[in-house]
C-alpha cells in the first residue's frame, strides 16, 4: 500500500500526510503528550524524522 500511494503522489502531484490519532485512539496519550515538555519534543522528533525518512508531505494529528 505504502508504495502504490507514494507512486501516485509522484505520477498526480498529490500530497501524502503521515496520520495519528482518530476516534478509536481516544484523547489521553495526546492530552499526556502535550502536557509534559519532554514528551511534546520527543514527538515532534520522532515524527519529524519518520516523516523525512519516509518521504510524507506532513503530519494529521486526529485528536479527538
């Protein structure tokens, strides 16, 4: 799946976003995140680099 979609951004000019989160996800682990500064930046650097690394456009946090 990962590489059809990556084939299609490149072929359509079309952006793919890394998406985290949803409604089954709940709320907490972010809330929990957001609250405690060394976790907020442990995220930003963890998704930052697994967005380079994998070539996504951006990040969809789902934060219900």
């Amino acid at each position: 799946m990962y590489t059809r979609t990556m084939d299609l951004k490149k072929s359509n000019n079309v952006k793919v976003l890394l998406a985290v989160g949803g409604w089954n996800f709940g709320s907490g682990l972010f809330s929990d995140m957001v609250a405690n500064e060394d976790l907020r930046k442990g995220f930003v650097q963890q998704a930052t680099q697994f967005i380079r690394d994998h070539k996504f456009d951006g990040l969809d946090i789902d934060w219900v």
